[in-house]
C-alpha cells in the first residue's frame, strides 16, 4: 500500500510539474518580447535625460563665462579709476583721461613711466595706452571710453567709464554684425 501511495504522489507530481511547464511555456509566449521594450523604455528615458544634462553644462558654461567677462571689464573699470586718481590733479583738471571708444590710443611718449618720471599729461596717455592693451588682452574684443562730465560745486568730476566686448562666442545677429556687450561704470575725482 505504501509503494501505491509513493506511485500515486509520484505520479501525481509528475502530473503537477508537466502542467506547470505548459502554465510557464504559455505565459513565457505571452510575454515574449516584453522585457526588451521595457529595456529601450529605459535606455530612451536616461538617453533624454543624459541630453538634458549637456544642455544644462553648456548653459552653465556659457553663463559662467558671461559672468567672467563682466567681472573683469569691472575689475578693468576699478583700475582706470584708480590710476586716474593717482593722477587726481591731471585727471580733474585736464581732459587727457578723456577717449572715446571709436578714437585710438594716444601717442605715448618713449619714456615708460613705469621706470622713469614723466610728466602728468604723459602718465595719463601711458594710463590709457595700457589700460586699453589690458581691455585687448583679457576681453574678447575689447575697448573702452572714459568720458568727463563737468565739475559740480563741490569740486568733484564725474567720469563714466564705458567698456564694449565681444560677447557673442562667434554668433551673429541676422545683419551679420557681432553682439556687442557694454559695460557702463561711474565715478567721480
């Protein structure tokens, strides 16, 4: 009797085994293909994702650069103003500070005055020359004015410094020109 029993559970898991391969091979053919449309779901959402992610570094840089540039023109701006008021009786009295950004650099003496003296009106076209070179060197196309206005009563000169760079990384506007940026300071000696 215990060896009938021992066929019977054999058989019986024979039985259940056979169908649950049948069970498994249906649902297997029912989902074939299913887990590779799941896979490229993913890989096309992380694909836009990693997408977004170097738009979002390029903008960064782009912003990033944009705030260097200004941030030098105002380093840029400081120091012609502190070069105009260590030449304070030069730069009050007399327009040789004064340029215009469409005009070009003075005529500079041979004498640096770095290294040798020289007179006021000399310093402050030495002052410009150099300052603008500095403009050149640090940004993109760079240029700049500075413009007196008239002494009030007090005795101070108002001076605005404007500095212009190219800030287009070699955009154009639909005339063909270039995106200037300007950069306005004032100050007063």
């Amino acid at each position: 009797m215990i060896e009938g029993w021992k066929f019977q559970r054999q058989a019986a898991l024979k039985k259940d085994s056979e169908e649950r391969n049948t069970m498994n091979a249906t649902n297997f053919n029912k989902q074939q293909g299913a887990g590779l449309i799941e896979v490229l779901v993913a890989v096309l959402i992380l694909g836009v994702g990693l997408l977004g992610l170097a738009g979002l570094q390029t903008q960064s840089l782009r912003f990033n650069t944009d705030s260097y540039y200004r941030t030098q023109a105002t380093l840029l701006a400081n120091d012609i103003m502190d070069r105009m008021r260590a030449n304070r009786d030069n730069a009050r009295d007399a327009n040789n500070y004064a340029i215009k950004i469409s005009e070009p650099d003075p005529a500079v003496s041979k004498t640096k005055c770095e290294t040798s003296a020289c007179s006021a009106s000399d310093l402050a076209k030495f002052d410009i020359v150099q300052w603008r070179a500095q403009l050149a060197s640090i940004l993109p196309s760079g240029t700049g004015e500075v413009v007196p206005q008239a002494a009030n009563s007090a005795g101070w000169r108002p001076y605005t410094i404007t500095i212009e760079f190219d800030a287009s990384r070699g955009e154009t506007k639909s005339d063909g020109t270039t995106k200037k940026t300007s950069f306005s300071f004032e100050s007063r000696i």
